[in-house]
C-alpha cells in the first residue's frame, strides 16, 4: 500500500479515469457556459460577442429579483420547516416502541417517490375543481376556505412550499436519527444520574452532539432550495405570472423558451455566485454558533 | 498487451464500419411531434408503415416527442449543431429562424420536378413555409386556432342564443354562471393556449389584419402600444373578471379543459382544429350530436368579424447537412406525406386538407368535420400571433397575458415591454 502511495504516477492513473469524465462533462461545460455569458446567441446564428451587456440585464430585471426572493422563501421554510420537523421525528421515532419503524417508512416514503410523480399526484390534490382539498373543505361546511391552491398567484407559492417540505422533512429525520444514534448511551446515563431532565439533556446533550449534522442539513437546506427545480416545474411552470417563478426556472425560460442562450448562461454565473455565497455565509454563522454553545 | 487490443480494436471498427457502408439502405433520423393526443398520431403511425412498405431501401428512424417539449429539444439540438437529418417545422416565424441560420435545405427542385404536386396545393402550405424565394417545406393540413365548439342543448336549455356580438357574450355568461354552468372550457397552464385560441383572433377584431404586420415592419407608425392591441388585452382581463372560464383554467392544460366540455359541464369550449379527433374519440354521443362549431363574435373592433386564426400545419424539413442520399430519400418522404394518398386520409383523422380540392363526400364523412370543412370554406383565416412573432416576443405574449388576466400587469406594461423588445 506504501509503496503504492509513494509512487504518484499510479495515484494519477487511478483516478485518471474519473477525473477526465468529471472534468470533460462537468468543469469544461460549465467554463464554456461562463464564456457564453459574454454573447448574444440565440443557438441558431453566429454568437455576437457583447461584454457585460447579458449581466447588467440579468441583475437588472425585476422578474429574476422576484425569483430570487421566491428562492430564498424556500430556503428559509426549508431551514426552519424541515429541519425541526426532522429533529423532532427523529427524538421522537429514536425510541423503540412498536410501529416506530412503520412510522420511519412512511416518513421517508416521499423520498423515494420521484419529484414528477410529487408534483403530480399534489397537483391533482391541490386542483381547484377536483381535487381532495376542496372537496374534504366543501364537504364539512368549510366551502368558503376552498381556494385555486396552484391557480392563485398569492397563495400558489405557499402551496409549493407546503409541498417541498412534506417530500423532503423524511431526508433530515433519517440524517439526523443516525447522528443521533452516535450518541453514546454512557452520557445519557450520567446525566440522568446527575439529575437532568428531558429538555435538559436535549438541549445539553443531544443538540450539541449532533450539531455538525444539523450544520449538513443546513448545507444542503440551502443547496438543495437554491437550485430547486423540477417540483416546481412540473406543479406550476413558475406560473401563474411568475409568483412561483424560481431562479433556476428562470434560467430554463429565458435559455430554453425565448432561446437566449447566452442570457441564460450569464444567469447561471450569477445564481452560482448567489448560492456560493450564501452557502459560504451560512456555514461562517453556524461555526461561530457552535463555539458558543 | 494494451497495444494489441488497440490494433484489434481498430480492425473490428474498420470491418464493421465497411460492413455498415457497403450496405444499400439509406437510413435518416426523423423528429416530430405527433404523438400521444396529437390528431396526427395516428395517420403519421399510418403513413410510416405505408412509407416502409412501398420503400423498403429506405430505413427512417423515428423519434416521437410530445408538442410541449419538442420546440425545445429541437432548438437544443440545433444550438448543439446535432439536428436530426428530418424534422418537423412550425410554418412562418420558426421557418424563418432556421432558415436564416442556414439549418434547412430548400426543397425547390422536388417542387419543380414535381409540378402536379406542387400545384394541387393551397397557396398557404407553401407560402408560410417559404423564405426570400426558397420553400422548405409543405404543410401538413391547416390548423385553425381558434374555433368555439358549443354544445346546443346546454345553449337551448337556458333559451341562450349564440353570441355574435360581445354584448351577447357577456349576457350568455352571465346566464350560464348564474346556473352553474362553465361558460367557456379553457385551460392555459402550458401559457400558449391563451394567446394561439383566443388573443390572436379577439386582437385581430379590434386591429384589423395589416395592423401587425405594420407593428413588425414598423410602418405607417403602427406600435404595440396602440389603443385597439391595449383594448383586446383589456378584452381577455374582463373576460376573466366575468367568470368566463374554469376557475382553475391556470391550473390545467388545454387537453384536460376538454372533460368539463365532454361531460357537458361546459357550455363552450375554445381550442383548434387539432381538438376534433379527440373529441370525436372521447366525447359521449349526446355532446357529440349537439355540438356545433363557430367562430368568434363581433368585438366591435376595427376588424373583419369573419375572420378566424389559423396557420398551415406543420411541414418536414430536411437538415442541410444531411448527405445527398439522404436529402433524396426525405424528399421521397415528404412527397409521399403530403401527397394526394395521404391527403385522401386526412378526412380519417379529421385534419382539414392542404390540397386545394380533394373531392370529399359530405355524406360519409363525420358531421363534425363535416361543419369544420364548412367553416374553413365561410371564414378566411389570418395570422396566429406566435407564427408571425420570434420566439422572444411569443414568450412576452403568453407571459403577458396570464398575468394581465389575474391582474398581475396592466396592458400598457406589456404592449411597451413588447415594442420595446422589437427594437
């Protein structure tokens, strides 16, 4: 194995192979969308080359800042949506009573559906006409709050992230039961001698030991609700009249509805730089969260 | 070791690639978008067969995708330079965008080798296919966008008479709402129906035909912002306020809108030439025998109220990189397609012809088209907005108006989002 490691020319060919796919279908293509972020170019005729034209558009468009605002409305009810009602789940289900593993299946049932059949089958819920939602209101008299859940614009955007949590709450609840099952039972058992109560032992103990797991879902909380994509898609289109529009769909409708191909990739860049930052900010804040405690 | 595989490689490459080359077949790749609810799924799966049949050294390898998605992976394709060797177009604005980026080979010389097909058909199948002198393609059929199918019974039921002036139409929704009845099946979540079936024939009524193609030429001072184009964005905002359609119209697209009009819940329904198959395929007998087909009232516009939208069906194009015999053997196909034999079937699958006389018993033809050829023959056709607009402007368009109908942008915001677009 040593002799293995001290001879480089067989650690590059190991990972030679890996490394020329990732770097052929991932890094070249997104430098050379970067590149197109600088033209004018509709896919059909010549690209015209147009400095920082597509970038002052992008950031000047009220449609892209509404989407932006959309984005982190489903970073934020993700954050503080699923991650608790994960938490919670996961202490509760952690315990072994009977039924705590048919309880754990269904949970996570809808992370195995895949998202078109989500969005589907929540559309069809959702339907205004149709659908069970307002059929279950009509009928125990509550007609008066049945609603176009998807068809209004100021509501179609909470339907959507009523949605997302339930497809992915049963992610953070299996992520976090595991973290939780690292903790050794020898802690639990001298606090217990010390005294401690439930909350105390769940503030004391358990948030702190599984904090680097909660950081991880904070991570791809925010990861995942910045480059939200398909649920929405197959729901709404980012309709009506972009109150559920989303950056990622943004990029999708102006590259591949109106064909601006450089525009869409210059909304790529600045999405990438958006999601960066606020990822690396994130992780800043909660490091320093996890000093104090 | 790995230098003899290498040798071994190559030789198996260089036998099987004569082998594949010495082979006579001619083989091309063929998109299009007839498919699942498309009317023409059946008669493209019909014709293929046929063509197959009576061509057996031509191999077409066929890839089927729905409408919705197809433009988009089409023009994915081309901006990856990988067009299928033959691909259905769009007539007018998307023949255009292809054709001026040198995408298509031109099909003139099969034209003039060919001068009884060429002149059987309607002016329109070539016309809107062709660009500075060169035609493309040839249009499969006509599709008329915007056709009301109402179903008498509910209209006698409620003693409504058809609307032929937009005062009338608001009385018969009102009627029609007050007695729980859809006045207008509508479903417009894919954002195109809106504008295809009714803005660009409601628009039409109030600016007149030559209007717009003042606006895009930018002559005589014609601009989006005019006050007729603003009134008919106000037209489709009333219209919404009047409770004219399904309540969840955004939230549906235009092939399920259709089951409120075949279970009678509907008084109307407004869709394309295209709806008919299904309908005829999926409605019950008693909406079937009841309904009848028109166009839309009189709007009070500066417009010819006879009028009603309608473009040349989509045509097969052939990829100017395609290889000669390639190109040779497309052309087969787009002759056979379009040809006399197959015109003879459109009645089969209820798509109004693109010859200009194909001799048609009423009689033994089904009543619906039968009323759908007799419209055609009563009402001239113009433009639909996204054939005669690029692909920015549609995009505007169809935006624009779900979000002036729910009241999410005034009209003069979209008319001047648009004229600034064309500048």
């Amino acid at each position: 194995m040593d002799l293995i490691f001290k001879n480089k020319k067989y650690i590059f060919l190991g990972l030679f192979p890996a490394l020329s796919l990732f770097i052929f279908f991932v890094v070249y293509p997104i430098i050379r969308s970067f590149f197109y972020g600088f033209y004018d170019w509709n896919g059909l005729s010549r690209p015209i080359y147009v400095g920082l034209a597509n970038f002052k558009a992008v950031l000047s468009d009220k449609v892209f800042w509404h989407a932006f605002r959309n984005n982190i409305f489903i970073v934020v009810i993700s954050v503080f949506g699923q991650i608790p009602l994960g938490l919670v789940l996961a202490v509760l289900l952690n315990d072994k009573f009977r039924g705590a593993k048919f309880f754990r299946f269904i949970f996570f049932m809808p992370m195995i559906l895949s998202t078109v059949v989500v969005g589907l089958l929540w559309s069809t819920i959702l339907n205004s006409q149709v659908g069970i939602v307002n059929n279950l209101l009509k009928n125990i008299g509550l007609g008066s709050l049945a609603h176009d859940w998807l068809g209004e614009s100021g509501l179609a955007l909470y339907s959507v992230g009523f949605v997302i949590i339930w497809q992915f709450f049963g992610l953070y609840m299996i992520i976090l039961m595991a973290a939780l099952q690292n903790i050794p039972k020898e802690v639990f058992e001298s606090a217990e001698l010390d005294g401690a109560g439930g909350l105390t032992k769940l503030f004391h103990i358990t948030l702190p030991m599984i904090w680097s797991s909660i950081m991880a879902s904070v991570v791809l909380c925010i990861a995942g609700g910045m480059k939200t994509f398909d649920l929405v898609f197959t729901m709404t289109q980012g309709g009506p009249a972009h109150s559920t529009d989303l950056m990622a769909i943004y990029m999708y409708n102006k590259t591949f509805e109106t064909y601006k191909y450089g525009y869409g990739s210059a909304v790529s860049l600045v999405i990438f730089v958006l999601s960066f930052t606020l990822i690396i900010g994130s992780r800043a804040l909660m490091s320093r969260k996890s000093a104090d405690l | 070791m790995f230098k003899r595989f290498l040798w071994l490689f190559c030789l198996f490459a260089v036998v099987f690639g004569s082998a594949v080359s010495a082979d006579s077949k001619v083989k091309f790749t063929l998109w299009h978008s007839y498919v699942g609810a498309d009317q023409r799924a059946e008669f493209m799966a019909d014709r293929l067969a046929a063509f197959a049949k009576a061509n057996p050294d031509i191999v077409i390898d066929e890839q089927q995708i729905p409408r919705d998605q197809y433009q988009t992976k089409l023009k994915t394709m081309a901006a990856a330079g990988s067009l299928p060797d033959a691909f259905v177009i769009w007539p007018n604005a998307m023949c255009i965008e292809f054709a001026n980026a040198g995408l298509l080979a031109d099909i003139n010389n099969l034209l003039d080798k060919n001068p009884v097909w060429k002149n059987a058909f309607s002016p329109r199948a070539l016309d809107e296919f062709t660009v500075k002198g060169k035609t493309y393609s040839a249009g499969l059929g006509v599709s008329l966008t915007s056709v009301i199918y109402y179903n008498k019974a509910i209209f006698a039921k409620y003693n409504v008479k058809f609307p032929t002036t937009y005062a009338e139409l608001k009385d018969a929704i009102q009627v029609f709402n007050k007695n729980g009845i859809i006045p207008i099946a509508f479903g417009n979540k894919p954002l195109w129906p809106a504008q295809s079936t009714i803005f660009s024939c409601l628009a039409n009524r109030m600016t007149g035909s030559q209007w717009l193609n003042d606006v895009l030429a930018k002559k005589n001072n014609a601009k989006f912002t005019d006050a007729p184009f603003i009134q008919a964005l106000n037209i489709m905002k009333e219209l919404n306020d009047l409770g004219a359609f399904n309540k969840d119209y955004n939230t549906i697209d235009n092939v399920q809108m259709r089951r409120y009009y075949y279970k009678g819940e509907a008084a109307m329904m407004i869709d394309g030439s295209w709806a008919l198959s299904d309908m005829i395929a999926n409605a019950p007998q008693s909406v079937l025998d009841n309904t009848e087909l028109a166009v839309f009232p009189d709007f009070g516009g500066k417009g010819d109220p006879k009028v009603m939208s309608g473009v040349s069906g989509t045509g097969i194009a052939i990829n100017a990189k395609a290889s000669p015999a390639q190109k040779e053997a497309i052309g087969k196909f787009i002759m056979f397609i379009s040809g006399e034999e197959s015109q003879r079937l459109f009645p089969k699958y209820y798509i109004p012809i693109s010859f200009k006389s194909i001799p048609i018993d009423r009689k033994t033809i089904n009543p619906l088209y039968a009323k759908m050829l007799t419209l055609i023959e009563e009402h001239p056709l113009i433009t639909v907005y996204d054939s005669a607009l690029n692909s920015e402007l549609t995009s505007i368009i169809n935006d624009g108006l779900q979000a002036v109908m729910i009241g999410q942008a005034k009209p003069i915001d979209i008319a001047n989002q648009m004229q600034a677009t064309l500048k």
